[in-house]
C-alpha cells in the first residue's frame, strides 16, 4: 500500500520513478519491514475472540482501508510540507 499510495502521487503530479528509485523503495523501506513483521514472536496467551470466519469481513476492510487511508494522509503532509518550502 505505501508504494501505490507513493506511485500514485506520482503519477498525479505527472511524474514517474525510475528502476533505481524503485529498487531503492524495497531495498530501504519495504525488506526491513518485512523483516521486522516475521520477527514478531507470538502472544503469550489465545485469545477468548474466534477469528471472523470470512477475510471480507468489516473489521479487516476497515484495518486495511483505515491503515491506508492514515499513511496517504502522512504522504500527502509531507509532500505539502516540501512544497511549502
């Protein structure tokens, strides 16, 4: 999600990333956080909760969109802040 979200403001402000800009997005941002998200151990007791028995379910969307929605929102606050500058 944060390289489409990256991707896409790209292409809004006509512009595009190079083969060197994106292996330098997975090499500097997107490995080390899937190394740190396989490196969390589990939790130390189960949950009372049963899981939702469908992956399309509102908690999940609301997660994903709500995860998504808040990064775009820091992205686009930053672009705004270096255009100010």
């Amino acid at each position: 999600m944060i390289q489409y979200i990256s991707v896409s403001m790209l292409y809004v402000i006509d512009s595009d990333l190079s083969d060197n800009q994106f292996l330098y997005i997975d090499l500097f941002n997107i490995i080390p956080l899937i190394y740190l998200m396989t490196q969390s151990g589990p939790i130390p007791e189960i949950c009372k909760e049963k899981p939702p028995k469908r992956l399309i379910s509102f908690e999940i969307i609301f997660s994903v969109l709500g995860q998504t929605l808040i990064q775009a929102l820091f992205q686009i606050g930053i672009y705004i802040s270096i255009i100010n500058q």
